[in-house]
C-alpha cells in the first residue's frame, strides 16, 4: 500500500473529517462507505454574468464503490441524494468524486 493510499485511508476514517454513509447501486443492495465531503459552491460564467449555485459534491473510496453511476443512490445522516454526471477519478485510481442532488 503506498503512502497516499495511507494517508487516505486515515483521512476517510477520521470522524471529523468522514462520514458514514449508504451507497445504493442502481438495482443493488445497500453498501456502508465512508465519505469526504466537499461542498463547495459553484461560480458560472455566462456571458457577462457570473451564476452562483450550491453544490453537493463528496469523494467515495475506490476500494468501497468501484464503478459509482449516475442515478446510484447515497444516503448520509438521513438525507437522500442521486448520483448526478459522471463521477471523476483521481490520478492515482484511489478515490471517485461524485456531484450530488437531492432524490
């Protein structure tokens, strides 16, 4: 396991920092992961306009959720979400980034 693998693993399963959650494949039974989240807001430019908008975005282990697809369901602290677009890998195939929306 390399350094960063380690690293990560520490990250996701520190409680001030991960979360538990319910990872729902489309068709699939319910899984437990850990996940990171990063709500960030989103800043758009159209033309001269600049849109604001809020953003659920989270990170989800490749060794919990291999093939996370848009429309799979996660449920975290009693609040549903749907996978929304395609989920993003990192360089190093060690953790998705998923965008999220209310189900």
């Amino acid at each position: 396991m390399s350094a960063l693998a380690i690293a990560l693993d520490a990250l996701f399963a520190d409680p001030n920092v991960g979360r538990d959650a319910v990872y729902i494949a489309d068709g699939g039974a319910p899984v437990l992961v850990r996940t990171v989240a990063r709500r960030a807001d989103a800043v758009t430019d159209f033309g001269d306009t600049r849109i604001w908008s809020e953003t659920t975005r989270i990170d989800l282990r490749m060794a919990e959720v291999s093939a996370p697809r848009p429309g799979d369901r996660i449920e975290i602290e009693g609040d549903a979400f749907l996978i929304e677009g395609e989920p993003v890998r990192d360089r190093e195939r060690l953790v998705w980034t998923v965008d999220l929306r209310p189900a």
